[in-house]
C-alpha cells in the first residue's frame, strides 16, 4: 500500500530546485524509502530509471566504473542495458540503496553537472565507514531524512486526514476538540502507541486489525535491526548490541537518563560514543542530549554524554518490552489498549512524543538538574525547544516540554524551570491525555497532538 508522507513535500520544494543538486533519502531499513522515491519518480517525471544497488548486476557497476570520465558514454551504454529511454530534464535516476555501491554516490557531482536529468539516492547507514571512504561525498547533494511514521501521517493512513486537519486546527487556535473528537484521537493515540510507525506494521494492522500479526512484522524488523548491527557495525558491533538492547530497561527508570552500567559494568562513555553515534546515524536510535545552561543556542551547552535514548519507533519498543515471550497475542495487546493491563507506560508516552519531535524536525534536547542541598535546584524537564514566543514579538525563547502519561500529575519541574530562567522562557508545553487549555504562558496539550510542536 502506498501511504501520504510528509517527506513527498521536501522533495517536491528540492524539485524546484531545477537539477542544481541531487536529493539523498536517508533513514533506518524499512521505513519506506525505496517506496516513497519510485512513488516520486511515476508521479513527477515523465520517465525514470530506479537502480537497486542490493541486487545490481556487476555488468551495472562495471558500467560505473569504467565511463565515470565520459558522461555520453556513461548514459549510452546504462539506457542501452536498461533497455529505456529517459526525457532530458524531465527524468529522474534513483540510485536505491546507494550506501551498497558508494562509487554510484561519489558520480553524483559529475552527473548533476551534466545536467540532462534528476538524480535520488536513497540508503541506511550512509555515513559508516566502509560506505564514505575513499570516496568525495558530493556538495551537490540535499539530505531528506525519512522516519517511521508520526502520529498525522498514521492518521492519514487510516482514512482521517480530516480529524489530523482538526487536530492541527485546534492547536494554533488554542481551542479544544470537541469531547467526542478528542475521545476519538485519544482511542487512536493508543493504538498508535502500540502500533508504531514503520510502514509495514501500519499495512499489516490496516489489513489485520490483529496486534498478534502486527508484533510478527515488528519482530522481523528488529531481527534485521540486529543483523544489521552484527553485520555493519564494526569494532561498535558489540557495544551498539548491547546499547539497542538495553532502552527498554532504562526508558522504564523513573530517571530515563541512559546508564551504561546497563550496557556493562565497566563502561565508560569514551568507549560507546562511537555505537551510540552509530546507531543515531543508523537512524535506529534517537539521543537526546542534556543541556546544562538554557539558552536559544540549546547544544552550546550540550553533553555528549549525558543523554537518554529512545527506541526511533515506539511500536518496536513496545515489542521489545514484551521480549520476554516468543509472541505477543492479540489479547494481550488488547487488555494494554483498553488500560486493563497495567505496563509502564510512560516508557512509551515519552518515546512517543519523543518520535513526533525528531520526525517534525527537532533535535532532541532534555534539561536535569540534581541538587540534594537546594530541592528548588532540582529538576527534570523531559524535552527543550527552540519557538518563537508571541509575548516577545515573537523572537525565539526556550520552551520546555513535560509529558505525562496519565491525568494526574503535578508541574513542580516547570514552576522551578521558570523561576530559574525566568525571561529564557517562552511558552511552556505539558503533553497529556487531558483536554487542550492555555494558563498564560502554559499550554495544556492533548499527547495526540505533540506532532504539532
């Protein structure tokens, strides 16, 4: 099934672009990449040529090889093998799968200089090693990263892109859904969370309606996810296994902050910098990093290591915390629906929300502050964004972000955060499965529509 994305409509703002650049998709194995550009290439080109460098024949990379000097040469002999005739700048090449056959990316300077066509890549891992080296990575190319879906693109999938249009209408207004809607988007949020994002898992419960087939699916992509790692990661391999498998255990912790006793007793952050470095730009991990000192330049005063980790796609963290069983009935999944089987949710609510922020664009940033000599220094605001605040003519402020899973809960973080930064502050978010309401500078936000930050 072919589902609406929000990256459709970068590509079509690089499109515009007139062949000045090529586009690389870039995102973690089975998030639809290879779908979304041959989606692109029928419905924008007049013709296309889509090269799968998983299964590309040496006949095809020969090609690359040897006429990578002469261009007219390049294309006579590529057209001719591929038996297709494409429309001067009217036609697009995917290069699918790029990061298998980096010689193919490293062409890209010379080819957008021709100028006779478009030019897509797509890929996982781009960034590793053995995909970069001994190759010039092209400045002639723009980067569209491609996630799991977040909770309006599931929307979509389902058939309400009007309740995802009123969703966003109620957010800028500032006025609630009415009752039964937001009943409705709250019931979907759940299904969601335990659903997740990946495409094929969304196909699979649109077909299914079974949580039992869609946990099959997701345990397919974790299992790959490990090959992966085992495969791809190098000297990391074993501290990027240990690392992915540890974050259920450490989003249960009441502080999410991520241990590395859990990875190993010994570990030292200069150890796994590298396999949390790996697994973020595999895509298959989201780091949030803490900010000591607030300011609208939030990674100023990042820490590399001191973060949380969050599974990219909350229906394969929900998979994993029920790793424990070979399968996972659909009764099961059923009972955590309807709340009549108590798990830890705000593991999920908060790598959910956290998911929504790194699909719309944010880089994942989190404040902690523990004082045991001063309780008015102590703190934990679960995310940091960078917004424009209207009680300041609109010039940018940090805007901190708490969730919540339940309806119960207390804001004592936000009170201490505001007192502490005071005119740092913009507008501030609590996410929960309450009704949306405004108290000055605070926003009440329903957790359905945190894609909306």
């Amino acid at each position: 099934m072919i589902f609406k994305r929000k990256a459709y409509e970068l590509l079509l703002e690089w499109k515009k672009g007139n062949g000045k650049s090529a586009v690389l998709i870039e995102g973690a194995r089975r998030t639809g990449k290879s779908t979304l550009a041959e989606e692109f290439a029928h419905n924008e080109y007049a013709s296309s040529l889509l090269i799968n460098f998983e299964t590309a024949p040496e006949a095809v990379k020969s090609i690359f090889n040897d006429y990578r000097n002469n261009v007219d040469e390049f294309f006579k002999y590529l057209l001719a093998y591929y038996g297709v005739r494409l429309k001067e700048r009217d036609a697009l090449i995917v290069f699918d799968e790029v990061q298998r056959f980096p010689v193919a990316r490293s062409f890209i300077k010379q080819l957008v200089a021709d100028g006779r066509y478009d030019y897509m890549e797509t890929g996982s891992l781009i960034s590793i090693k053995k995909n970069v080296e001994d190759i010039i990575i092209p400045s002639e190319e723009d980067k569209v990263e491609l996630w799991p879906f977040d909770f309006e693109e599931f929307l979509w999938a389902r058939g309400d892109e009007q309740l995802a249009a009123l969703i966003a209408d109620a957010f800028v207004s500032k006025k609630p859904l009415p009752e039964a809607l937001h009943k409705r988007a709250g019931q979907i949020w759940r299904e969601y969370l335990l659903v997740g994002g990946m495409p094929q898992s969304v196909n699979s419960y649109l077909e299914s309606n079974d949580f039992a087939v869609v946990d099959a699916t997701k345990r397919r992509i974790l299992n790959l996810y490990r090959e992966d790692i085992m495969k791809f990661g190098g000297d990391d391999a074993s501290r990027a296994t240990a690392i992915f498998n540890a974050v259920p255990g450490q989003l249960a912790k009441h502080e999410k902050k991520f241990t590395l006793a859990a990875a190993h007793k010994n570990a030292r952050y200069r150890e796994y910098a590298g396999a949390f470095f790996w697994l973020a730009d595999a895509h298959m991990v989201n780091t949030c990093l803490n900010v000591t000192d607030p300011t609208v330049g939030l990674d100023l005063s990042a820490e590399e290591d001191n973060l949380k980790c969050y599974l990219c796609d909350t229906g394969l963290l929900a998979t994993m915390a029920f790793g424990d069983r070979r399968k996972t009935s659909n009764e099961l999944y059923q009972n955590v629906l309807f709340g009549k089987l108590n798990i830890n949710e705000g593991m999920l609510t908060e790598n959910i929300v956290a998911q929504q922020l790194a699909v719309n664009g944010h880089r994942l940033r989190f404040y902690s502050r523990r004082d045991k000599a001063k309780s008015q220094e102590t703190m934990e605001i679960d995310f940091l964004l960078v917004r424009e605040y209207e009680n300041a003519a609109f010039k940018q402020r940090v805007s901190p972000v708490e969730v919540k899973s339940s309806t119960r809960f207390s804001t004592k973080s936000l009170d201490k955060f505001k007192a502490k930064f005071n005119k740092r502050v913009g507008t501030e978010f609590v996410l929960s499965p309450r009704v949306l309401k405004k108290e000055g500078d605070r926003f009440f936000v329903p957790l359905y529509m945190s894609f909306c930050l």
